[in-house]
C-alpha cells in the first residue's frame, strides 16, 4: 500500500516539477557542462531545473524592480505577465535568454525588461550537493499596481 502510494506521489510530482514550459537552448555553448560537438554523440549540456541553492541575483528583487520601474518606458502597461528563460552556468553567468510569454501590444516593454536583465543583472550560481552548477530557470515579471513584481522559479 505504501509503495502504491508512493509511486502515484512520485508520478505526480514529476509532472508537477517539470511542468513547465522551457524551450530548448539556442546556444548552450556558456554552459559549464557543455562539450565539445567535435565528438562524435554531438554537445552534451547538462543543466538542472530545480537545484538545492536556486541561482539568485546578485541585486535584491526590490532592487531590481526598481531598476525596471526607473529604466522601462512603460506608456503601455503590460497586461500578462512577461516571462523568459535563462541558463545561470556555474560560474553565474546568464546566457541564452528567450521570451516564453509576452503580450504582443507590449512586446517593447518586453525588450526593455529582457535587455536590462541581460547587461545589467548579475548571478550567483546555483548549488547541487555543495557544487556550482549549471541551471536553466524562468523569471516572470508582473506589473501590478503601477509596479513591477519579479517572481523566481
């Protein structure tokens, strides 16, 4: 009974954890664990979605949203979320952004929102068992109530 209970736990928190909607790399060549394409299996990248030390700004969050409200342009307010994509490596360097949800009427917004987290924020790395490692993780960004609210996962 307990395994049988188990096992459906076990089902259902895989779906749960990697329910969400990643894209694969387009260059994942930043990553830590990438290998060379010369051999013959082609690249290798290993990354991590869900790690014991998720990969955090170096910057607090309030921080940052007050870096956005300061520097986006925002005549029009976005009105779903604006999401992306990003892989922190082992050294907490952040590459190969891409949007995964963004309003099309306030797609400049959405620019101005990625280009400030590409050249202005930066990482620590997350941690697996005491190691640095790679890991490719989402950042939503909200605007409510005239202000900008950032949500790691």
């Amino acid at each position: 009974m307990k395994l049988t209970a188990f096992s459906i736990f076990l089902f259902f928190i895989q779906h749960v954890a990697f329910a969400q909607d990643f894209k694969p790399l387009l260059d994942p060549t930043n990553a830590c664990s990438y290998a060379n394409p010369i051999k013959p299996e082609g690249y290798k990248t290993g990354y991590f979605f869900i790690v014991e030390e998720m990969p955090r700004p170096k910057k607090t969050l309030s921080s940052i949203e007050k870096l956005l409200q300061k520097k986006v342009t925002h005549q029009d307010i976005p009105t779903g979320p604006i999401v992306f994509q990003t892989l922190i490596n082992c050294e907490g360097k952040a590459s190969d952004f891409q949007l995964l949800s963004c309003n099309s009427e306030t797609a400049f917004v959405c620019k101005q929102v990625l280009e400030i987290f590409q050249k202005e924020i930066e990482w620590d790395a997350g941690k697996q068992k005491n190691r640095n490692v790679d890991v490719l993780m989402k950042v939503s960004i909200k605007f409510e109530e005239g202000q900008f609210r950032i949500i790691l996962t």
